[in-house]
C-alpha cells in the first residue's frame, strides 16, 4: 500500500477508473455478443438495427480512449463483414 498522501489518492482514482472502465467494457461485449445471436438467428434486419448501435459505442469508447481507434475501426470492420457474408450465403 502506498504511504505517500498522493499515491493513495491516485490508487483510489485508479481502481475507481478500473471498475468503470470495466463496466463499460462489458456492455460493448454484451451488445457485440447481441448482435452474433442475431445472426445466427437470421435476424438480419434487426442485425442492422444493432450493428448501428454497436458503431455507436465502439465510436464513443475510442473517443474516451477505453479502446483504440484503430481497434474500434477493425471490430467494426469485421462486424460488418460477418453480417454482409451472412445476408449473401442465406440469398
């Protein structure tokens, strides 16, 4: 444990920013999860409702540097790609 006054404010704002960024984290997984189930249902009209949200998120979570922007633009990129080859293997 730190000893010094300002090391243990900046263990508590860290360990407040973890818990945090930890729950938002999850939500993004939850609603990319969402949008898999979706798929594999064949549920490709409210698959696109959901991917919209999903861009959403991921965009909001690269501003406030959750994830990287260059990993938001690739999950987004794969994301879309599943739900295109998905549509032309059932047309």
């Amino acid at each position: 444990m730190p000893v010094i006054k300002s090391a243990q404010k900046a263990l508590r704002k860290s360990r407040k920013h973890y818990l945090i960024n930890k729950k938002k984290f999850g939500f993004l997984k939850a609603e990319i999860k969402k949008f898999q189930k979706l798929l594999e249902a064949k549920k490709f009209e409210e698959a696109k409702k959901q991917l919209n949200l999903i861009y959403k998120k991921l965009d909001k979570a690269a501003k406030t540097n959750l994830i990287k922007k260059n990993t938001a633009s690739r999950l987004k990129s794969r994301l879309t790609k599943k739900l295109n080859l998905s549509i032309t293997k059932t047309a």
